[in-house]
C-alpha cells in the first residue's frame, strides 16, 4: 500500500511525506496492517531492490499565518535491505528523493523476522503485534549472547522463555538435536518447575563454603580441548 513518497535525504537521515494521517490499523486487501507509526517499518525501492526503513520520528508542518496543516512529515532510519528474498542489514543503500514509501506486505515480514527451520518464538513485535519474533536456535544457542536491562526489566524472564521454548525444539527433534542445558542458578529463579516441570530436571545444591554440597556428574576424563 503506498502511503506516501520520500522528501529529503541528508546523509543518513532520511524523511517522507505521508500523504493522509491514518487510524492505528488499517484495512488492505482483507488484511489488517499497522499504519504507520513511531517504531513501525515501511520500505522504498531502488531497482530491485527493497530498501527496509524505521520510523524513528513524526511531525506536522504548519502553515502560520493561515493555519492549517502543510503536510504530515515521519523520520526514517534506514535498517538494511531485501534483496533475492534475503535481508541484508546495513546502510549499503539508501533511499531516493521522491521514491514511493510503502507499508510492508506479509512476505516483506516473513523475510524480515525470518523463521528458519529450527525457531524459536519469542513473543510478538511490540508495535505490530501481527507480527511474531523468531529466532535461529543454530546461531543462539552455540553462541555467546548477553541479556542486559535495569533491575526489574525482565531479564530473567526473557532467558527463561528462551530455554523454555528450545526445549520444546529439542523435543520434536530427538534425532537431530541432542542438547542437554545446565544452569548456574545463583539466585535460585530456575528451580521447581520454572523452564520445565520439575521431574524433567536434576537440581543439584552446591556450596563452595565446604565439601557437604553436591557435585556436578562431570566425566572430567572424557572432556577435550575441543570440547
């Protein structure tokens, strides 16, 4: 659905005219879409390609002296671009003034929030909750990933959902993925049936103030560099 036509490009700040303010969802083609809004994504083109945009900003121009609205005017921040049904992030391209700006299709997401074969979902976009996140457990989990947030933010909830829902991939997968996870749990958030039901899991009470604790089952013997 085309929505309106980019205005100005200064180096990387980019800006599109809208050509009618709209209510929060609209109706297209018997699919409802988000308008847009801050947050929200829209795109352009340059050839075949699809340039994929954020909008990070959103103003009216007035008209002072008669007083009446100029234009609705959204800042965009680029985020990369579809290109043979692949997204690429980046600013590799940018926009042209006067190309169309356009609300995404159902196949603009699914290649945006891509669902690989092995996915796990995580919740629904925050602004166009149409929308689900998924994300690759082959490039998560092997990984080193840091979940950072002020006290309070959901911190370990989010991992918990994590672990939660690649368990369940495991589990429809026997013969393919043969994972087993181990938490360090120093303040007991993980225990009873948080993750999983409490039977599918060994906890084990460690202490390092002396030798009463239990142990972690390693077979130090079977472990190699490469492990």
């Amino acid at each position: 659905m085309k929505i309106g036509k980019i205005v100005e490009v200064i180096g990387t700040k980019v800006k599109a005219i809208i050509y009618e303010k709209m209510p929060p969802y609209i109706l297209y083609n018997t699919t409802i879409i988000s308008a847009p809004q801050i947050n929200t994504y829209v795109k352009t083109r340059i050839g075949l390609n699809t340039i994929i945009c954020q909008i990070v900003g959103e103003y009216l121009k007035l008209d002072n002296k008669e007083s009446k609205e100029i234009g609705y005017f959204v800042e965009l921040e680029v985020k990369g671009r579809i290109q043979n049904k692949n997204f690429l992030g980046g600013l590799r391209l940018l926009p042209f003034v006067d190309a169309e700006v356009e609300t995404l299709e159902k196949e603009d997401y699914e290649i945006l929030f891509s669902k690989p074969e092995f996915a796990i979902t995580i919740g629904t976009n925050l602004f166009d909750d149409f929308n689900k996140i998924t994300l690759d457990i082959n490039k998560l989990i092997p990984s080193h990933i840091g979940i950072f947030g002020n006290t309070g933010s959901g911190k370990s909830n989010t991992m918990a959902k994590i672990l939660k829902e690649y368990l369940k991939v495991v589990k429809n997968y026997p013969n393919k993925i043969n994972s087993k996870i181990l938490i360090f749990d120093l303040n007991n958030e993980y225990g009873n049936n948080a993750i999983c039901q409490i039977s599918e899991k060994k906890i084990y009470n460690l202490c390092t103030r002396n030798d009463t604790g239990d142990k972690i089952p390693f077979r130090y013997n079977s472990i190699t560099a490469e492990d």
